[in-house]
C-alpha cells in the first residue's frame, strides 16, 4: 500500500470513528436524580437531566429526548433545584411521545425549587458557533425563576416550539407562570425560530409569565443577517380555551434589540396561523427595530372574536427604529387583515410618522365579523409626529378597490384629541 493509499485509509477510520450518530432516550423517571444518567432499555434509568447529558455527550447527532414516564397519561417530573445543563447539540424533546398523548401536553416540567434566573431549558450553540437544529414539542413548562425557554446568543441555531403550555397549569386555566418570559430569544445572526404551527396540536399557549410572553432581542453589535422568528397559531395572555385573561404581566410580544436586519412574521393571514393576542398586562405586541408583519390575528380580543380580552395598553406599538411594518395587507386581492379590538389605550400606536408602515384590511374596534363595536380605550390609530421627521411613510388603507378595514367604534377618551379613529 502506497504512503497516499495508507493516510487516505487512516483518515476514513478516523472520520469513521469521531461522527456522532443520532441516538433516542426515554425519560422514564418523574423525579430529577443526578445518578439515574444511564438511559438504557433498562426501566427507571434515564431522567430527563440524564437524558439531556447523554444528548450533549453524543454530539451534535440530532438526537431526540422521547417520554415514557408513569406508563403514560399526565406526569409531572419535579425538577431539583439544580438548572438543567445547557443543550448544545442537535435535539428533539418530544413530550408528544407520552403514552395516551392526543394533542394537548401531558408532561409537566415543574420548576418550582428552581433558583433566580434558572430557566427551564437553556439552548445555546456549542464552541465555535456550529449550527444546530432544536425542537421542543408538547410539554408543559411552569414556575421556573427564569425564562421557560431561553434561546441564549446563539448563532445559526434552527428551533421550533410547538403544543407546549408555557406558565400555566396542565389545563391551561390557572398562572403558573415562569419568573422571566415565557420563551426568550437572544440571537446572533444566520437564526430561524418558528414557536407554533398550522395544527391545533402544535399551538403553543404562553401565558402568565412574569415578564412577556415571547422576548426576542439581539446582544449588542449584532445586526442579525437572515434572522427570522415566525410566530403562527398560538394564544399569547389567554387560557386554552382562548375565552378568558391569563396574561402575561408584560407584553405578549416584546421584539427589538440593536440590530435590523432580522424579521419577524406575527400570522399567516389564514385561520390555522391565527394568533390570539389578548389579555397581557401591557402591550400585545410591541417592536423597537427591525422588518415585522402582522397578518391574520385577533389582538385583544376572544377566539371567537366578538368579547373583550384587551391588553392593558395598545394592542400593536411600533417605536421609530422599526425598518418596516405592515400589518394586515392583501394576498392575492384577499384581505389578510387582523382584529385589534378592545385594547385599554391605543389599537395601533406608532411613534414616529416615519417608519415606512402599511396597514390594510384591519378591522380596528369592531367584532371579528365587522358588525358590533368592540373599542379600544382611545384611539384607533395614533401616529406620533416627532420634531425631526416630519414627513410621514405610513400607508392606511388602500387606493384600488381592495377591502380595507373598520377604524371605528373607538371609545372617546376623556383626554381632548384621542377621541378618534386615526389620530
């Protein structure tokens, strides 16, 4: 065998060797123990923190976290005071897996012992910023003194949140809310996040948390390239069944940070990737930079669109770093418009006429269908002039034959001048 012939085949022994294949783990323990770490076919071996070592000692092998605890049904695994470690590889945690799971969670990851900014599960990307791919699927995630998903500074990170009850009970009808936000993302550029899908089984329900249900921002000096987040389908301050308040104590959506050159998508403008924004204890969604469209949705209001859930502010705040907004528009000649309705203060509140903003085929005050009137405190519409840009790129309605939305049905303020539909 020649030199070359030789290295050649040392060299294919070594890649052989040091590849990480994917592995699968089941969780069959509600408690947290250190030394049940094993994760073998044996039966009660693997907690879910021995699972998450075993995941970050494999590699990055996409490996998946499956859940077989108690013999199935709802279980409630009672974390130790201990944070979990950070995850740093390629992993599914899948609570869908549950025996007699059939669409809502029935696994709950209780963090009540859990210690000041412990979050319930804390991804970052490994040394060296390799890309990875991280799912979290149909669990139910509470009373954690940080975040209850902390997506932390990580680079060309793919993650998906979906069928997960965020700082509520296992019903879904009582705050138990995470002492930070619900889920939180500091991301570096290069990202994708998509919390929610089109399924009902993939909705996630984010409510009762401490600080906003969905904090996405940007570490300083990043400007976030071909970072998107896409938020579908989800109810945001509400309980499951999206008829009562369970609100977040800050904003529903909080999205801004440094950096522009990152997107957000708020709906799709169909029904299945409706967001129900309501009852949070500040604003429902409120940006500070960056591209955002906001399609499809109910803001401040009920599923069914016709009773009042308001946030305790504006149902949408834009602050005068945003690149652009739409919010609402047609697709194809067809109205994606939202419902922003109920809201306590402002529908719309933008604080500089000059973001380059569009809003089409909303209706702004009224019931889902556009019949009865369901005001917001003030205005419709604010547009806030600052003394340095005088000259406003905002869009209101449309000038073809498009369907635009209702700004009416506003309640008058007792303070003179915010007592109209578009102030």
């Amino acid at each position: 065998m020649t030199k070359k012939a030789s290295f050649i085949a040392l060299f294919a022994i070594l890649l052989f060797t040091t590849i990480s294949h994917a592995a699968t783990y089941v969780v069959d323990r509600a408690d947290d123990i250190a030394g049940a770490t094993a994760c073998t076919a044996a039966a009660n071996d693997c907690s879910l923190r021995g699972a998450i070592i075993n995941a970050n000692a494999n590699g990055s092998g996409a490996d998946i976290i499956n859940f077989n605890v108690g013999g199935g049904n709802a279980q409630t695994i009672t974390m130790s005071s201990t944070a979990l470690p950070v995850i740093q590889t390629s992993l599914t945690i899948d609570g869908t897996t549950q025996p007699l799971w059939s669409g809502l969670p029935l696994i709950e990851i209780n963090g009540a012992a859990s210690t000041i900014n412990t979050s319930g599960f804390h991804i970052q990307s490994p040394v060296g910023f390799i890309p990875i791919t991280v799912a979290i699927k149909g669990l139910i995630i509470n009373r954690f003194q940080g975040s209850g998903i902390y997506f932390n500074a990580s680079s060309g990170i793919t993650a998906t949140v979906t069928g997960c009850y965020v700082g509520t009970n296992p019903g879904g009808s009582i705050d138990q809310g995470n002492g930070n936000h619900g889920i939180r993302i500091s991301a570096f550029e290069d990202s994708t996040f998509n919390i929610g899908g089109n399924a009902t089984s993939e909705r996630n329900l984010i409510s009762g948390n401490d600080d906003s249900g969905i904090g996405i921002t940007t570490p300083l000096g990043f400007t976030l390239g071909n970072t998107t987040v896409t938020i579908l389908n989800n109810f945001i301050g509400t309980n499951s069944a999206g008829s009562g308040d369970l609100g977040n104590t800050q904003n529903g959506i909080s999205f801004g940070g440094p950096g522009f050159g990152y997107t957000m998508q708020v709906g799709n403008g169909l029904a299945n990737g409706r967001n129900i924004i309501s009852g949070n204890d500040s604003i429902g969604i409120v940006a500070t930079s960056g591209t955002i469209n906001i399609a499809g949705n109910y803001i401040g209001t009920s599923l069914n669109g016709n009773a009042d859930l308001g946030n305790t502010l504006d149902g949408i705040q834009l602050a005068a770093e945003v690149v652009s907004a739409t919010i609402g528009g047609t697709v194809i000649g067809i109205p994606v418009g939202n419902v922003i309705s109920g809201n306590d203060r402002m529908g719309i509140w933008i604080n500089d006429a000059g973001i380059p903003a569009t809003i089409r085929g909303n209706k702004i005050g009224t019931n889902a269908a556009g019949t009865a009137a369901l005001g917001n405190g003030q205005s419709g519409i604010f547009l806030y002039e600052n003394d340095t840009n005088t000259n406003s790129s905002i869009i209101i309605g449309s000038d073809t034959n498009a369907q635009d939305g209702s700004v009416c049905a506003d309640l008058v303020a007792a303070d003179g001048g915010w007592n109209a539909g578009v102030v």
